[in-house]
C-alpha cells in the first residue's frame, strides 16, 4: 500500500477494507477552497482522504474545528445515522479523495463489521475532540468579553443606577469591540446574566458582580461551559 494510504486507516480500516471502498468509490481531485461537504446538506456520500488536506469547519462565523488528511474519512456520522451534515469539509491545498456513495458504504458496512465498529469509535473520538475544542474557544472569548466590559468600567464610561454600575450599549457593540459574532456574545452574556455577574436592559448592561468579571477578566473562567 503506497503512501496515500498512511495516518489513521493503518489503525481505523486494514488494508483488505480500504483495498473493498476503492473498489466501490471514485477518485476525485480537487484543487483549494473546494468545498466537499456543506453544514445543514443531505449526507449522501463519504471521503476517504488519499492525499492533501481539508479543514473541517462549524457554525457562523465558520470556526476550524478539525484538520484532516491522508488516509483519514470525512462524513461518516451523516451516513450512519441518515442525519444532515454536521460541518463544513473544505479542501486546503491539491486534495485526492476517495468518493463513496452512501447505499454503497452502507452495504460495505453490513459486510465488514470490524470496520463498522472502528468507524462508530472515530466519530465518538472526533465529536470528543471538536466538543473541547469550541469549549476552549468560548473560555477565550468569555475572557475577552469579561475585559472589554471592566475597561469600560474602570475608564468611567458608565452611570451608577439604583447602586449598581451601568454601561450604555448593546449586545452588537459589545460583539463589535471584542471581534466575537453577535450570537457567541448572546451566549456569554446569558452565562454571565445566569450566573449573577450582570444585568441586561435595552441597550443597558448592568455589573452586578463587578468583582467576579474582573476575575474572569485576569484568567479565571465560569464553571459553565
């Protein structure tokens, strides 16, 4: 077996099961940006990556969530369980891959269960993995919510109302200051209104905890993500 065949099918599918896909597949060459597979569409087909790499992308703003190369599968969680697509799969650089039909797959799977059972352990690995990787990423952009708000606390830039320190702008400013999307800015501040740190109003944010996003602020996350 050459090259393009190394990485994780010399430990996810043997040799006699990928020699079994090529002959039920097609082999597709792609140059960068390409686009494979597309978040939200009919998970009709799987990839087999012989060479090259794609970045596998989630949500809006697109976010990488996974890198993958030869000898590693995109798009079998669709398949398996007849679901729309999960994430975006686009080519980054050259990429040949393996093209195969998704009531081809399924029979190889009825006929190579050995392969079946290591392709329900990838998808549980990888869904592990792309589950940390957007928790790390929202720990981060909590952060840097936390320290956009305390700047404007500490440079004056807000009123006391009925004792309580409050700042005039909306949500979309605040997502403005900080470079986050507007719905990862709904969703930090609904953990930090959840968690007793602030209030919201119109276009009104209210520091009910000052304290405890200033500790947010210098590295200390919330236990909600």
């Amino acid at each position: 077996m050459d090259d393009a065949h190394l990485g994780e099918s010399s430990w996810l599918l043997d040799d006699e099961e990928v020699l079994a896909l090529e002959l039920i597949g097609s082999t597709l060459r792609r140059g960068d940006g390409h686009v494979f597979m597309r978040e939200g569409e009919a998970s009709d087909f799987l990839l087999l990556i012989k060479k090259g790499h794609v970045k596998v992308t989630t949500g809006q703003p697109p976010r990488i969530v996974a890198l993958r190369g030869p000898g590693e599968t995109i798009g079998e969680l669709g398949v398996i369980d007849d679901q729309p697509r999960s994430a975006t799969v686009i080519a980054w650089g050259e990429v040949e891959a393996l093209h195969v039909p998704a009531n081809d797959l399924r029979t190889f799977l009825d006929q190579h269960r050995r392969a079946e059972r290591a392709l329900h352990a990838a998808v549980r690995k990888r869904l592990g993995q792309a589950t940390r990787k957007i928790s790390d990423s929202d720990l981060m952009m909590e952060r840097r919510l936390a320290k956009a708000i305390i700047e404007l606390y500490q440079n004056g830039l807000c009123e006391i109302i009925d004792d309580i320190p409050t700042i005039r702008l909306s949500q979309k400013d605040l997502a403005s200051m900080t470079g986050a999307s507007i719905e990862a800015t709904k969703k930090i501040i609904r953990v930090f209104k959840e968690g007793g740190l602030v209030d919201t109003g119109r276009f009104q944010l209210r520091l009910t905890d000052a304290g405890a996003l200033r500790k947010i602020a210098d590295g200390n996350p919330t236990s909600s993500w």
